[in-house]
C-alpha cells in the first residue's frame, strides 16, 4: 500500500551530499508522517551493497527512536547467505573495523557493556536477517495471475505465482526502503520496490522475475531507465503489501561510499527520481570495445553468485570473442546457497531454451543468474556446441576442475600481477568492479 506523498529529492549526479544536509532532508520528510506510536520496519541491504549506513541509521534513529512503538531493520537478502551477527555489527557501524579499532565515525555507546554492540550503538533498534529459510516468518499476501505475468512481462512468460513476504515488513505499520541505487542486470536499475521484492520475498517471485530479466537478455536490460517489465512485475508483487511503503533511495559514489543523491517518497516514485542520476553516474562509456577486462571484485562479494557482477557491468563494452577476468582471490566457492549452480555451469540462454526438458525442474532464478554471467551466444542442438559472445575467466581460489565442468576459464589469481595488466594497452583493469556500469559510445 502506498499513501501519494510528494517525492523529492537533493544531490545529483557527481554530487556529494553532507551529512547536514541529509540530515535536514530527512527532518523535512519525516516529521510531517504520522509515525507517533507506529510499528516501523527499515528494509536495507546487505553487505554485498556498498552505502555509508551506518551514518544513514545513526541519523534514521535519531528521528525515529522515541517517536515511534517499535524499530526494527531487516537485511533484504533476497535469497543470499544469512549475515552473521560479526557482519551485520561492521556494516552498521558497530563493530571492529578492518584493523580492529572502533570505526571512526561510530556514536559513543551508552554504558551497557552487557548489551549486544547494536543495542548499545542504536538503543531500541532491532536488526534480523530477511528469514526466506524460515516458513513461519513468510506470509502471502497474494497472487500475480498468469493473465497478470503475461501482460506485465510483455508476454515472455504465463504463469501464476503467489507473493510471499517477510511477516515483520508485512506486519509492521510502515516499511521503509533505505538503499543505494545501482544499474542492474535484472531489472534495469536497482533499488525502490526491488528491496520488497526480491529483497524480503520467496523463491517463487523471485525466480519468476530473473527468469523473466534472462529472457530479455542483460545487454537489452542492464542500466535500462523506466519501468522494465521485470520492474513492472515487482511493482505489482511489492503492492499486495499491505504496510505503508515508502523509500529512501540513494545513489552512492562508487569506491568512496559518499552520497551523491537522495531521494524519499514512495518506492516508485523515490527510485524514478534516483535512477535518473545513478543511469548517469554510474555509467562509464568508452570509445572503443574492451578485448580483455580484469575486474578486482571487493570482499563484499564473497561467493562467484555475487562476484559475478563484476562480469554483469562488463558485458555492453566487451569486443565479440573478448574476455572478462573475474579477479577475486578471496572466493572459494560458486555460491553459498545455490549450490546447483555446480551442476548447471554458465550458458547462454539459448543452451537452455533449446534443452528445456534437460532443465526445467531447475531452478529459474539460477539458470537466469547462469546466463547473465556467460551473456549472449547460441547453442546448435544438431552439434551440441555452444557459441558465446564472450569468455569468462575465473581468477579465485574455485579449482580448476570445477571451472571447466562450468564452461568458464581458469587462471591462478596467483600469477597475476595487476599492475603488469595495467600497463597493458590491450586490457582494462576495474578496481571496485561491481557497481559501475560499462557501455560503449
């Protein structure tokens, strides 16, 4: 459910917003809501998004603590790995930082030694992963006809599905997005109603809707403006919630996690006006295509399922036959949860369009993932071969007899000495890969 309230927005692209700044905005917007004695949830990302959150919640708190009945935030994972209680206290702001000592600009702690770090940090907040494994915290709130996916998906699939939800964002009085805005391989540009769904949703929609991005294809897709039809499928599933939705939605420069923009309203609305300044600031067009790419994933990307969109932003710009390294010595394992993932390997669409009796009881949300990241080719059934536009190389601790048995290339993150790519006229090294998006003039 969503209540029209003018949405606004300060910053813009290549902007910084101050932390004075945000601050009033938030005062502006927030005061005017009927929160008093209100049940608020904060839907904001996990640690694979980069945002200053934990100066983003100590402001949030301050205007929300006292105000209203209960706080909490729950981590839109979406289907990704729980974050362990170590990680959620570093992303917060409310645990040792990288070299152990207190992050800089966290609040001083009430004297509560005996509380956890985030209580002390943020009295009267609580803060839960998005439990999907757990059926008793997932509530349907209901269903998206075949005649609706048919129509919404510009007719590329037919089928029902139902719309589960986190029970704390269903029932809590307000939910409110707080999240980046990035280009994204699914849906167009991220953030606004994605952080509902797929973010505190099921299987189910969120199968249904990357399947649906898959059948587009990434190049078509990724970093699009507008409602995409997986946005449109999202934006149907996000209003059978029944909570008050709403949206902070801002775009953050990449690698040094200042705010450039930031917008509230409603989710629609607040991401419309994000996604404007994100398709502007975090696109990058080069002049010429990129015959090889090595993109240095951050530890925040912690399993190939995440990493992978290192390869995602590179694919627009890449020459036809051209490679892209993933560079991730960190990394051991395909993914964390989707473990089929090992069996599938990484195709084209096509490779699975034409064998869909071979693979229809996968999983559509990992087939779809297995195509974003090998990108556009062809399959001939006749021959069994697979053409692909691009290559995808694997430089990460996952053995070399696993990347073969999943169609991508192997190279010893060992061997590479990064600055020797650099100097190389023929390569194009991207540190923080992941969230800058590649297209050609």
């Amino acid at each position: 459910m969503t209540t029209p309230i003018p949405a606004d927005v300060i910053g813009g692209p290549h902007q910084h917003v101050t932390e004075a700044e945000l601050d009033a905005f938030l005062t502006r917007h927030l005061t005017p809501l009927p929160l008093d004695g209100k049940n608020v949830v904060l839907l904001v990302p996990d640690g694979t998004r980069s945002m200053p959150l934990p100066e983003v919640m100590r402001l949030l708190h301050r205007q929300l603590i006292g105000r209203v009945a209960s706080l909490t935030a729950v981590i839109a994972l979406g289907t990704h790995a729980y974050m362990t209680a170590a990680e959620i206290e570093t992303m917060f702001g409310a645990g040792p930082a990288p070299d152990g000592q207190a992050p800089a600009d966290s609040a001083p702690a009430p004297a509560a030694p005996d509380l956890p770090a985030i209580a002390r940090l943020y009295p009267g907040l609580t803060v839960v992963n998005h439990e999907w494994a757990d059926p008793s915290m997932i509530v349907t709130v209901g269903r998206l006809t075949e005649d609706d996916i048919e129509r919404l998906s510009g007719g590329r699939m037919r089928e029902a599905v139902d719309v589960e939800i986190n029970r704390r964002v269903v029932e809590a009085d307000y939910a409110i997005v707080v999240g980046p805005v990035f280009p994204h391989e699914v849906v167009g540009i991220s953030g606004g109603n994605k952080y509902y769904v797929p973010g505190v949703a099921t299987h189910e929609i969120i199968d249904l809707s990357h399947w649906v991005g898959a059948l587009i294809g990434i190049d078509a897709i990724i970093g699009t403006r507008g409602v995409t039809p997986v946005r449109a499928i999202i934006n149907a599933a996000a209003a059978l919630i029944p909570s008050q939705r709403l949206a902070l939605c801002l775009v953050v420069e990449s690698g040094s996690g200042e705010i450039e923009a930031a917008a509230f309203g409603t989710p629609e609305d607040s991401w419309a006006l994000a996604s404007d300044v994100a398709a502007e600031s975090h696109v990058v067009y080069l002049d010429q295509p990129v015959q090889r790419l090595l993109a240095i994933m951050p530890k925040r990307y912690a399993d190939m399922w995440t990493a992978a969109k290192g390869c995602y932003k590179a694919q627009p710009a890449m020459a036809e036959g051209g490679e892209v390294v993933i560079y991730a010595p960190h990394i051991t394992r395909p993914s964390e949860v989707h473990t089929e993932i090992e069996e599938l390997g990484y195709h084209c669409i096509d490779y699975f369009i034409k064998q869909w009796d071979r693979f229809k009881d996968y999983p559509k949300g990992t087939l779809a993932h297995s195509t974003h990241v090998r990108g556009g080719g062809t399959y001939d059934v006749v021959t069994g071969v697979e053409h692909d536009r691009i290559r995808v190389t694997l430089a990460t601790r996952i053995p070399k007899e696993l990347c073969d048995k999943m169609n991508v290339g192997y190279i010893d993150p060992d061997t590479i000495d990064i600055e020797e790519w650099r100097r190389d006229p023929g390569t194009k090294v991207v540190d923080n890969a992941g969230e800058v998006l590649f297209r050609l003039k």
